[in-house]
C-alpha cells in the first residue's frame, strides 16, 4: 500500500475513533462499569463485534459506490437521503453540545478557566483546523495525535488502578449481568449516528475509493473499530479497579472520579487531558461529517463548505452557553445514535444489491447476513429500550 494512502486511512480511521470518543464515551463506560462491574466486559465484546459488522458494510459499500451515503439513500428510494441526513445532522448537532461542554470542562481542569470560557477556547482550536487552507491533511494529523493521547493516558489510569483482569476476562465470556440499554447506548456511541460515516467520508474526500481499494479500506474500517475499542476497554479495565476496591464514583462526574480516585491531584489533571482531547477531537469529527450529510444537496452548500463547517461549530458553542452543560444528555444522545444504526445500515444493505449503486461489485454474502443481523439486534434493542422509556 502507499504510503500517501495507508496515511490517509489510518487519519479516516482515527477520524471515526476521535468521534467516538467523546465526553459522552468516557462517561457511559464509567457509569456502565460502576452499574454492571466486570460484566460489562461483555457488553464490550458484543459491541466490538456488532460495531465491526457495520463499520466493514458501510465502508464498503460507501467506498464502491463513490458517493456520500445521502447520495446512496436518495438512490434505494427518493427523499431518503433527506431523512438521513436531517436524523444524523440534527443528532450531530445534539453531540456537538456535549463535545464543546466536554472541552471546556478539561479546560477548566487543567488551567481553571471557567467551563464557558473553556468552550470558547476550544471552539476557536477547532475552527483553526478548518481556516487552514490543508484542513484535511490538518484533520487528519489533529486526529491521530488525540486519539494517541487519549489511549496513553487511558494505558496509565488503567495501570495505576490495578483492575482485577482475570475476572474481567472471564466475565466479558461469562456475565453474571446484562443490559440492553448499556450495549445499545455503548454501540451508539461509538458507531451510531453520524460516527458511522465520519471514516468513510473522510476517504471520499481523499479520493480513496473503488473496488481496487477494498482491502486497504477493510483494514480502515477494522483499525478504526479497533482504536474505539482499545480507549473502551483501557476506561473498563480503570474503572473497575477503581470500584472493585470499593471506590465510590461521583454521579456528577463519574469518569473524573476514576482518574482521581487512581492517581489523585495527578489523575485529576489527567482527566482534564483527556476530556479535553476528547471534546475537542469529537467537535472536529462532528462538524466535519454532520455537514458532510448536506454538502451535496446544493452547490452552494458544496462551494461553501469549511465556512459552513465553522458555522456548524459556532452555533453548537452559542447553544451550550445558553443552555448550559448537558451532562444528563450524553447517555441519551448515545442512545438516540444506536436508534438511527439500524436505519443507516440497513439502507447501506439494500444499496449493496442495486447496481445502479455499485455497478458490478458483488457484496460478499457473509457479510449481507451478518449486516443483516446487527440491523435486526440493533432494531429490536432500541424497541425493548422504548418500551422502558415510555413505561408508567
């Protein structure tokens, strides 16, 4: 492979990783770990296969199909793409609150800026990314040098913490507790939404596409899934050491009670770091994907798009300083994300069989019916969450 290209799916897969791990990632893996303790290791597993599924059959086809996955839906049925689009835009939109909320609270952390100020900064930072005239070659080297921070400190919490791994292993093969909400809210948040497309745009824009490059886009699709899924596991494995030796999280912030707990005023500081990189990295992703789902609607749209991408950003940061830190929304939103999966993936399925989409390419079955199935589980999980929801 060339070099130019394994840099660029190696930037789309930390694009999708950075996404992923957001504010709202690092608080579900706390809060799930305090509730479900070594068993969320299975929860984890699950997620790991359910998100490699998806990422590989939307990758693909995105890729051979050489269009946004709008483009794709509007041609499976018309005016489809507009509903996407508007379900992952506005779903990006939500995230984006939490992103900016997210990189202002490590801010505040680290230098003790007030959380408002410490958006503003932040939204500035990312805004940069996109005025500099390389902003996809800036994208991709902000978004591997994050994601590289946030897994090396996440390596030290969970070394510091002493987690009792033997009992992890054997709970993430042998629960003893199961939630549907947990792995619907953990899928969600690392490839619903507008995470599924975040790596496969990217390599549109980059012109990495076409059946000759399926190999190298699989093993994007795999390395992004896999850098999500080292971060889930690092904050597991830290965070149950933390509560299997009795440690109380603070509800207010449970994932900056792991870090402190683990390594006090230092681990503080770290969580501040990482919240930090975490925000900041997921606003990039977030902006930059959410207005790629509208970009080709309009050539105005397309002509304008970085000024739009700021635009994008600029509103999320005036939005969080009206309303203020939506902590209590970054469960939910996980959770709305791993509602839109199923509708997603299941639209990228049926593209796979229409050649007007894919031309000659043949979509291995395999593949078909394991996509098939995550769409079902997905499905039928975010209908028994609904039924909790709207219980008296």
């Amino acid at each position: 492979m060339k070099k130019q290209n394994w840099s660029v799916l190696l930037g789309a897969a930390f694009l999708m990783a950075s996404s992923a791990i957001g504010p709202g990632f690092l608080t579900q893996t706390a809060v799930f770990t305090a509730q479900l303790g070594a068993s969320f290791g299975f929860v984890i597993l699950l997620s790991i296969i359910l998100d490699s599924i998806a990422q590989l059959n939307i990758w693909r086809i995105i890729a051979v199909a050489d269009r946004p996955a709008q483009d794709i839906a509007n041609q499976v049925f018309p005016g489809l793409g507009y509903f996407i689009s508007f379900l992952v835009f506005l779903g990006g939109m939500a995230f984006n609150i939490g992103n900016i909320a997210g990189a202002g609270l490590g801010l505040n952390v680290l230098f003790g800026v007030s959380v408002g100020q410490g958006a503003v900064m932040s939204a500035i930072m990312a805004i940069g990314i996109f005025i500099y005239r390389e902003a996809g070659k800036a994208m991709d080297v902000f978004a591997k040098t994050m994601g590289g921070l946030k897994i090396l400190l996440a390596l030290f919490i969970a070394y510091i913490s002493k987690p009792p791994l033997a009992e992890a292993v054997i709970r993430s093969v042998n629960p003893t507790q199961f939630s549907f909400t947990a792995v619907l809210t953990i899928v969600g948040g690392t490839v619903g939404g507008y995470i599924t497309f975040a790596g496969a745009h990217r390599l549109l824009d980059a012109r990495l596409t076409g059946q000759q490059n399926l190999p190298a886009i699989n093993k994007g699709a795999l390395s992004a899934v896999g850098l999500a899924s080292l971060m889930r596991i690092l904050l597991f494995i830290a965070a149950l050491g933390v509560v299997s030796a009795g440690g109380k999280l603070d509800p207010a912030n449970p994932a900056a009670s792991v870090f402190q707990i683990s390594a006090g005023a230092l681990g503080y500081k770290s969580f501040g770091l990482v919240m930090f990189s975490a925000g900041i990295s997921s606003v990039v992703g977030s902006a930059y994907t959410s207005v790629s789902f509208v970009r080709s609607f309009h050539p105005f749209i397309q002509k304008y798009n970085r000024q739009i991408i700021i635009g994008f950003i600029l509103v999320s940061c005036v939005i969080f300083l009206i309303i203020g830190k939506p902590v209590k929304t970054l469960l939910t939103v996980g959770a709305i994300n791993g509602f839109i999966l199923p509708i997603s993936l299941g639209i990228m399925l049926i593209a796979a069989y229409q050649t007007k989409i894919i031309s000659n390419y043949k979509q291995p079955f395999w593949l078909t019916a394991l996509g098939v199935l995550v769409v079902g589980t997905m499905a039928w999980m975010s209908y028994g969450v609904i039924l909790q929801l709207i219980k008296p």
